[in-house]
C-alpha cells in the first residue's frame, strides 16, 4: 500500500513558470536569442545548467563553460529577485486541503524538486512545515529525468519506491519516478505521458487514488 507522496514542486504546488520565463527571456535576450513560452515549457523539471543549453540550441549559439556559468548564475540572481513577491497566496488551489487529508490519512509527505531554491520557496509560501522531508536541487548530482531526486525524498521518508507516489506535472518527471519504480500521477501535461499510473485534472484528485 501507498504509505508516502512525493510532490514536485514548480508546476504542483506553486506556479513560478512564468518567473522562470521572465528571467530566461531576460538572458535569452541579452544574447538575441528568440524565446517564446512554448519553449520554457520544455525546460518544466529541467536543471538551471541543462535549461541554459536548451537556450543556446535554439539560438544556435555558442559560448565558453565560464560564461554559461554567469549566465546561469544571473539567470538565478533575476529570477530570485522575482521569488521575493511569492506569498501564501500564490499556493495553488487546494494545495493545503489535500496535504491536511493526506496527513490525516498518516501518510508521510515530501518534496522532490530539481530546484536549488525549493527550500526557499517553501518558506516563503508557508508550505515547508506541512512536509516531513525535503528532497530538491542542492542534494542531488543528476537531475530529472534521473530518479535520483525521488529515490532520496523516498530514503528520507524511510520508504521505498514501492510504497511512494510520485505527483508530476512535467514529463521528464514522470520519466524520473518510472524510472525509479514509483506511481507515477501526472497533472496537467504529464496526464498524456504514456506511462503514467494515473492522471488527474486537480491535486485533489490525489485522494481518490491513495
Ligand atoms: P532552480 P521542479 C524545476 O523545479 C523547474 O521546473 C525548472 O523549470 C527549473 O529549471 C529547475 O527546477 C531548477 O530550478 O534554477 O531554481 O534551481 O519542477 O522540479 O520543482
Ligand atoms: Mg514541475
């Protein structure tokens, strides 16, 4: 039986796609680069580093390993400086109701988030205090699609893979939790991804699956 859920954060809990896209334009323009919201989809569950290369590739543009770490690094300066509005308000929906059933049901919750800032997020939104571990960007060397951000949410909650489900909205993130032999509930886009154990409309749908 399901004893765990392990929440992705961007695209699950809160909504900082569209910071995301602000910074990411803000650098793709710098460099000239054509940047359109179809393609900061693609970088949903993608590291700071690899959502950089994503960028360059489109621009068909080239620059040194030193300057893509400023870049990256200004990227995250830009979109930090845009965390510091994020609030309780920006919690998605029914967020805190299922958390609470959730918790009521005895099931132990985690984050698992590519984002070296996920911490800080939880903060800011009130959302840390409703987890029992915190899986995210700054212990992990590979990132989704690699199951290692699960794998250790799952270590952290002492459950294994069997007993967790992986809530997603990105589809290199139910490739990740398959990968890693969770449930895989996809959200959103990650529904149609052929793999999913389950797809939902609303996080609340979690409850009639667990
Ligand atoms: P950072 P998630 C991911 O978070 C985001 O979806 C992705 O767009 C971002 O590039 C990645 O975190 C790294 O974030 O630059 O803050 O370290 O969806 O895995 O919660
Ligand atoms: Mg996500």
């Amino acid at each position: 039986a399901t004893r765990g859920v392990i929440f992705d954060l961007d695209g699950v809990l809160i909504h900082t796609d569209d910071l995301h896209f602000q910074a990411w334009s803000e650098i793709a323009g710098r460099l000239g680069i054509p940047f359109t919201r179809e393609d900061n989809d693609r970088l949903r569950g993608v590291s700071r580093e690899e959502s950089l290369e994503i960028i360059l590739e489109i621009g068909g543009t080239q620059v040194s390993e030193t300057e893509k770490s400023v870049l990256a690094d200004e990227k995250n300066a830009i979109y930090r400086t845009l965390l510091r509005g994020l609030s309780a308000a920006d919690v998605e929906p029914g967020v805190r109701e299922t958390l609470a059933t959730l918790r009521e049901r005895g099931l132990r919750l985690a984050v698992g988030s590519s984002s070296r800032n996920a911490k800080m997020i939880l903060e800011r939104t009130g959302l840390r205090g409703w987890f029992d571990a915190v899986s995210d960007g700054e212990n992990i060397v590979r990132s989704k699609p690699d199951p290692e951000v699960f794998l250790r949410a799952a270590e952290f909650l002492a459950l294994t893979p069997a007993q967790c489900a992986v809530v997603e909205d990105a589809r290199a993130g139910v490739e990740a939790a398959v990968a890693g032999g969770f449930t895989a509930i996809g959200i959103g886009d990650a529904g149609s991804h052929p793999e999913v154990t389950w797809r939902i409309d609303t996080l609340g749908e979690v409850l009639e699956r667990i």
